[in-house]
C-alpha cells in the first residue's frame, strides 16, 4: 500500500479532531531486505488536506532510495506531534 492509499483508507493513526497544521508522523514500512524499518518526517501542511498527503508521499518517495523503502509496502502512519507552526513543533521536540 502506498503513501496515498493508506491516507486514503482513513487509517493513519492520532486524533484528528487535535491535529494542527504541522505534523510529526511516523512512516513504518518493509525495505527492499524485507524487514520492517521506520522513519519520520514533518509535514508543513495539514494531513487532512490534499496539499498535506501530497507533501508526504513526495517527502517518503523523495527519501525511498536512501531509506531502502519499498514505497508500495507501508506499514503503518501515525501522527505523533502536531503544531500551528514548525518553531511550536521544534519546541516540543520534534
């Protein structure tokens, strides 16, 4: 399942009713050895927002090849921060 379509599916996890502008999300994932690997990205739009699932697939796909993720083979989305700005979410320590 790619970036896009797990967004799709409603399945990234965090309360949406709380989350703000600027996101902190865990990406889990197979890698191309066939061992589930994660990372995590920040994102400057809104995940609810077509711009914010845009941003995040480009960032995951635009890291693949260094990351040795499979882009078709995410595991799993959450949402573990979020602030109104990226100087908010820098100073909770993402």
């Amino acid at each position: 399942m790619t970036i896009k379509e797990y967004m799709k599916a409603g399945r990234v996890e965090g309360d949406a009713s709380t989350l703000k502008r600027v996101a902190c999300v865990d990406i889990a994932f197979i890698n191309r050895k066939g061992e589930r690997d994660e990372t995590q990205l920040t994102v400057t739009h809104h995940l609810l927002t077509e711009a914010g699932k845009e941003e995040l697939s480009e960032l995951f796909s635009s890291l693949a090849a260094e990351l040795n993720a499979c882009k078709t083979k995410i595991m799993y989305i959450g949402v573990v921060a979020s602030a109104d700005t990226e100087e908010e979410l820098h100073e909770l320590g993402y």
